[in-house]
C-alpha cells in the first residue's frame, strides 16, 4: 500500500493576525512563509475575482462550522466522543465501519449553538483507501490542525477567530494518479454585530455589519491578505447582496478593492465595483449567497464550505453537521 501525504509543520506566522485585525495595508513579514507555499492569488480580471468571492470575513465564519465535531462520523465508536461538562473531545486511533482509519484529536469548549467557545485540531486526520486500476491499494489522507474560537458578547456583538490548515491527498479515481497534497489555509480574525431584530421571522437578522482581517486561500488557487470594512448586510435595502463597505485583497503585489454599493444597485446575480492595483475596473459578478443569521443551520453552509477547500474532502465523512 501507497501513503501519499507530508507533515504540516502548522502555521508558524499565527501571532502574527489572531490576535486582533490589525491595521490596513500590505501582508505581514510574518506571512511570508504561506505565500511562498502556495503562491499568491491572482486577481486580475473579473473572472479571476469571482473565483475568490467567498475569501471575507462572512466566509471565514462560515469555515468555523468544521468544529461541529461532534458530527463528524456516522459510526458511534469511531471516532471516540466523550463529553465533560462543556467539553466535547473526539480522539482517533481506531477504524469506522466504513473503514476510514482516524488518528488525532479535536477538542471544543462550549457549544457552537450558544457562539461562545473555543476549539482545536490536533493532527486530527482520516485514512481512506482506494482501489486502482493496476491493482495497487492507494491512500488518500486528510489531515486538519490549529485552533477557532467564538465569543458572543450577548449584545448582537460576536468576535470570531479561525488559524486552520487543511491538507489533503488528490487522486484520480481509477488511475490513482498523485497530483499532490492540496492545502487550504484559513488564519482569520473577525467580528459580526446583528441590529435591527428579525421582522421577517426568517431566523436571519434584518441587518449584519462584517470587519476582519487574515490570510485565506488554498494551493490551488493560492492565497491573498483579506481584509474586509463595514460591509454591511440589510434586507430591507437589498436581500441578495451587501449594501455598503468594502473587501481588499492584497497578493503577489497587487491589490484588488471591492466596493460593495447593493444600497444603488441591488442585483441578484451580485455585483461589486472593483478596482485593480487603483485603476477602475467596473462592475464584476459574484456569487450571489442567501443572506443567513450568522449560526444558522449549518447544513445549508455545506456548498459554501466546499469552496473552502480542505472542506470538500472532510464532506465524506461530515455529513451531518450541526447548527452552528
């Protein structure tokens, strides 16, 4: 048998951003390392932005429903579960019944109902074998380290951080042939506050103000500082894209700036005013995603967590997730 995967010598940058948003402007040194990894993304035509849509602070709050572990695996006993007090723990070394060999271990304080916890990945990986043309057994690995945690100040204020990377084997299926290890890395930081009530009684807050700060992004598409200001959700004004604020990206010295301006021009495909490295750009299209009370149930956030990379392998054995 075949073992395609490396080590993931995990995030050394993280101080660096988890600790707060930080200020404005170009990458820290301390992020050097990951762009050297996965290379800087690119952003230089309206197609090539659109594929980066999801990179905000909306969507790194979503790629915090992962620490839903409790749910990972249909198999009661493996992996193992336990429960003290508040604390859930999920630990490896064992075999599920659909053979999928788990190793690691996952922690999370609090509940992801309640918004208020803190969690982590410890070498937490998934072992699935693969039959191939030649006759030779593959395996295709899956492996998840760092931390999250989410704070709800009981107001409409909630603070979240995510310092995640995701690593995966790719095979094709029947030649088994080995592009290589595809990494997502997700090291973010960020707040929501909800005002306005919900008169629509569709468990979505009538109006969402998003800021954050971090690096996002995966090996294939690379990776880009985001930054995201006042970006603000109103149904009222607009039910299918942000009304005002603005998300920067910054990669490879270049710098893409969204303004977001659904209060004028509300579209259901989505759109954006866009400029590139200062020069207008005009209007781009991007993915248009319903408007969802941050902690909704998180199984409608499945598709948007597959754009989260690392996620699309972890579906197969997460496919029950829990309200988040």
């Amino acid at each position: 048998m075949r073992t395609m995967f490396y080590g993931t010598g995990f995030i050394a940058f993280a101080a660096a951003l988890a600790a707060g948003c930080g200020d404005a402007g170009a990458p820290d040194p301390a992020s050097k390392d990951v762009f050297e990894e996965l290379g800087p993304a690119s952003f230089a035509d309206a197609e090539e932005l659109g594929r980066h849509h999801d990179l905000n602070a909306r969507g790194a709050w979503r790629s915090l429903s992962e620490f839903g572990i409790e749910e990972w695996s249909e198999d009661p006993a493996c992996p193992r579960v336990t429960l003290d007090g508040d604390t859930v723990t999920v630990e490896g070394g064992c075999t599920d019944a659909e053979g999928k060999v788990w190793s690691g271990r996952a922690t999370r304080t609090g509940t992801v109902e309640s918004r208020t916890w803190t969690g982590a990945f410890d070498g937490v990986t998934v072992e699935d074998t693969h039959a191939c043309d030649d006759g030779s057994v593959v395996s295709e690995v899956w492996r998840m380290d760092g931390t999250g945690s989410s704070a709800d100040r009981g107001d409409g204020h909630v603070a979240f951080a995510v310092d995640v990377r995701i690593e995966r084997t790719v095979l094709e299926p029947g030649t088994c042939a080995d592009p290589g290890v595809y990494t997502t890395v997700q090291l973010f930081s960020g707040t929501f506050d909800e005002t306005g009530g919900d008169r629509t009684a569709d468990r979505a807050p009538d109006r969402v103000v998003w800021n954050g700060r971090g690096i996002l992004g995966d090996s294939d598409d690379g990776v880009a500082l985001v930054e995201t200001t006042d970006v603000v959700f109103e149904k009222a004004v607009c039910d299918s894209e942000a009304i005002s604020g603005r998300t920067v990206l910054t990669a490879g010295g270049h710098r893409a700036e969204m303004r977001h301006d659904g209060a004028t021009d509300c579209d259901a495909t989505q759109t954006v005013k866009w400029t590139y490295d200062g020069r207008d750009m005009g209007e781009a299209e991007v993915s248009a995603c319903a408007i969802r009370r941050p902690g909704a149930d998180a199984r409608a956030l499945l598709p948007v967590l597959a754009l989260l990379a690392g996620l699309v392998a972890l579906r197969s054995v997460m496919r029950r997730a829990p309200r988040s």
